[in-house]
C-alpha cells in the first residue's frame, strides 16, 4: 500500500464556530494526508488568536521523540494552572545535564480550540 494519492485531498476541518472559513490550500508538495493535515494545522494556527503561551523544561520523557513542533500535547501542570490543556508545540529544544537530558517546549493556545 502507498501512502501517495493521485488525486487532490479534500480534507474537512471544524475547528472553532466556523465563522472564519479559510480559501483551499493548493501545493504540489502535498502529496499524502498526512502533509494535508499538517499544512491545514499551519494554515489554521496562522489566523487564529493566540490565548497563552507557556515554556516548559523537563527531563527528556520516553517517547520524547514524537513531541516535535507542529504537533499538539495535552499536558497537566498544577505548578503553572494546567491541568488537561491541550497545547500546540511552537518549538521544542533539547539539552544535556550531568543528570541527563532536558526537553524544552514552547507551547501555545489558541481562542475556541475543540
């Protein structure tokens, strides 16, 4: 099975009220559903308002590997008022310690996000 479509992808998203529709997206380096989803994730957080926006420094968690920029994370945080926010990660940097490694993110929410 390949993950190249031949045809254009049509990808629904309701996102908010729906009140703000966006124009298609048209880009030949598009070439899977996967790159569709990610572009629309871009095109979306392009024009909606950013609510807060957060750094967190951890220890590297297992699985560190799939916290990458463009992806979302629902985090809970007492220390900092979290608790079961759902995030966007903006940027992600890593570093080492005598006592290991330590992930960095910047982390941002959006008004209305479902």
């Amino acid at each position: 099975m390949t993950d190249h479509v031949t045809g254009p992808i049509s990808i629904e998203c309701h996102y908010g009220s729906g009140d703000r529709p966006l124009d298609a997206v048209v880009d030949s380096l598009i070439i899977t559903e996967a790159d569709a989803v990610n572009r629309g994730y871009a095109e979306l957080n392009r024009v909606w308002k950013i609510v807060d926006t957060y750094t967190v420094t951890m220890p590297y968690p297992d699985g560190g590997h799939v916290l990458e920029v463009g992806k979302y994370v629902k985090l809970t945080i007492p220390e900092m008022g979290l608790i079961n926010r759902i995030m966007y990660i903006q940027g992600v940097s890593q570093r080492g310690t005598n006592t290991g490694t330590m992930l960095t993110m910047k982390l941002e929410t959006y008004e209305d996000f479902e």
